[in-house]
C-alpha cells in the first residue's frame, strides 16, 4: 500500500539557487544533473535536489496569517503538485525524464525567520518538503509528470 499513489505529481515550478544566499531564478526547463539542477549551487549526494509539495504552501500561509507564500522564499528546487513527496521516501521518482531518489526530508533553517518573518521556522517545520539525490540525469520541465518507478 505504502507504494501506491493515487495518481502522478505535476512539476509547478523549478528553481535555480545559483549560489549561496543568492535569489532564486524561476526557469521553465532545466538539465538535472548529477550534482543537481544545471546553474545551481547544490552539489553532488544524497541532497542534490530538493523538492516541496505545491499543498504544504498553503499551510504555511496559513500558520503566517498570510494568503500565500512565494515558493521562491522557501529556497527548493521544485515545487511539485498531485504526489506526497515524504511518502516517497527511500523510493525512485521518474521526474521529467530524470530519474531521483527520495533520501529525506527538508527541515526548514534559521533563515526561514529572514524570509518569512517571525514564526517562519515553525510554519514550516514538516512542510519543508524533501531532499533526493539525482540516479539518472535528464531534462526537468513545467508540467512534466513525477511518477513513482514500479518495483523500486
């Protein structure tokens, strides 16, 4: 059961950290390479590339009294909607045509207090999404499905 998913998950957003502390850069397509989306400060392991579900945003929109949250202050790769990413865990995810796996989830930092203002560290604590490490490169784009991989 734990590896049956109702339907796939959508890519609603990538983004780009091309370094660290830098603003983010919304793109429609990106290479995923090894160490992560091409143009990105991440590197190689098991947190390449991080990913946020589009439904926790709303949530910490709401723990913030606000009406919703820019995913861009939340500083993941990809926000991904339709798919329940911490249920993924430890499993394979077809994402575009890459292949990643679902190594953990993304606790939120001290700078979430910076971008988010008070409160913004536990509005996201269990919401922050996951971190994966890329198995096979390929293309990234908006609108491209995320389905779990039979067997893995």
């Amino acid at each position: 059961m734990m590896g049956r998913h109702a339907r796939p998950g959508r890519i609603e957003t990538i983004l780009i950290r091309p370094e660290r502390l830098a603003a983010t850069v919304s793109v429609a397509e990106a290479a995923l390479l090894e160490n992560g989306l091409q143009g990105d400060h991440a590197r190689a392991g098991k947190r390449a590339l991080t990913l946020i579900q589009a439904e926790h945003l709303p949530v910490i929109a709401a723990l913030l009294e606000r009406d919703r949250i820019d995913p861009a202050l939340l500083r993941r790769n990809i926000v991904v909607s339709g798919l329940n990413l911490l249920a993924a865990r430890h499993r394979r995810l077809g994402l575009g045509d890459a292949v990643i796996e679902v190594t953990g989830p993304c606790p939120p930092c001290s700078r979430m207090e910076k971008a988010l203002g008070h409160g913004g560290y536990s509005a996201v604590r269990g919401h922050g999404g996951v971190y994966a490490s890329v198995v096979h490169s390929g293309t990234v784009s908006l609108g491209a499905s995320v389905v779990p991989l039979p067997g893995e």
